[in-house]
C-alpha cells in the first residue's frame, strides 16, 4: 500500500516543464508540436524555429558557411552526411539519436528493431522512448500486446513531462470511472499546454467535477 502511495505521489507531483524542455539558444520552453523546432543531427539538440531560422539568415547575409546553432560543425550538404552524423550519436549511446532512429525503423515498417531502439533509449532517460513504447505495446506493434507494459511506459513518460502521455492516462482512469484522478491527470497536462486536456477540464466543469 505505501508503495502504492509513493508512487501516486510521483505520478501526480507536476513537472516543472514538458519533456521537450527549453531551446538551448533564446532558453524559452520549446513548442509541443515538433514541427515547429528541429533536432541537429550533429549534437541531438533541439532547436526552436525562431533560433534555426534567425541563425541561417545571419549566415546568408554574412555569406557564411552553414554551422549547427549550437555546436558549430558545419551542416552536411548530402543526405549520407547527415546520416553518418546521426549514426555516430547512436553510436555514442546519444538517447536522442537512439530514439530517432527507432522512429526511423518504425517508418520502414520494421517494428521490432523500433522496440529495440525506443526500449534502449528509454533506458537511457529518454522520455519519449516511454510514450514510443506505450504505444507499441497497446498495439502490439513489434511486441505482444501488453496492458501493464503500455501503462507503466506511460506513467513514466508522464512523470517525466510528456502531456500527451499524461492526457493518455486520464482518458484510462475516465474509462475506469476514476474521474477524481482522471481530472487530476488532465490539470497537470493543461498546465502542460495540452489543448486536449483542456477540452475535457471544460466538460468536466460543465459536468460539475471540476470547481
């Protein structure tokens, strides 16, 4: 039961930001939506658009050669020299890069060597490994379907910070009919940024479980 306890009290404690975390140029929180940022394959940072975008004018403008924003090492100008960058983050166990390249595999359609990556990513810290994973294991997608499994990667990637995650867990206690937990869910994920979360915060209100 005290186990039980512990580990509510990790799971609802709120996040002091979202997994993605902050650019590493301008310091402000990077956007949920990931199209809106890009990750170097240099170095795996993750570079808001505003900072990617005002580093390349300056390098037009003072004809310079195109750097990483953060590194400094010059921007591949072939696709295999991107991806020899990348394969030498995963090569020095970068859980970033590792993770990636599970997407990668994923795409290709390759869902076991997708596991593996996402698995070895996540236990290297990487947040959205555990997302990745709980939703391989709901859909058994390269593993057999596994409930517990799709629910602790979960609730991992939900302490760490991952607001879809945690938008995820609400909708499972909703469907259990543990609203009380489901809206705590759905608070910390608002706080997040989710819009989702904040749709169903608005139902529950005019429903009269949230004050």
């Amino acid at each position: 039961k005290r186990a039980a306890e512990l580990r509510d009290e990790l799971l609802f404690k709120q996040p002091e930001s979202s997994h993605r975390g902050d650019c590493p140029i301008c310091c402000l929180p990077l956007p949920l939506d990931p199209k809106k940022s890009v990750m170097m394959t240099c170095c795996s940072k993750v570079i808001c658009d505003g900072c990617d975008y005002a580093d390349q004018i300056r390098e037009a403008e003072g004809k310079l050669s195109f750097k990483c924003p953060f590194c400094r090492k010059p921007v591949p100008d072939t696709d295999e020299g991107f991806d020899n960058q990348r394969m030498k983050r995963v090569e020095a166990n970068d859980p970033a890069a590792i993770r990636r390249e599970g997407r990668d595999q994923y795409n290709k359609g390759d869902y076991r060597s997708a596991v593996e990556m996402y698995t070895k990513a996540a236990e290297l810290g990487d947040i959205t490994g555990h997302h990745s994973l709980s939703c391989m294991y709901r859909n058994g997608l390269g593993v057999e379907k596994d409930r517990g499994k799709e629910i602790y990667h979960l609730e991992e990637a939900a302490i760490g910070g991952h607001p879809n995650a945690r938008f995820n867990l609400g909708c499972e206690e909703e469907e259990s009919g543990n609203i009380e937990r489901a809206v705590k869910h759905w608070i910390i994920s608002a706080n997040l940024g989710d819009d989702g979360s904040i749709k169903e915060l608005m139902e529950k209100f005019k429903e009269g479980f949230v004050s």
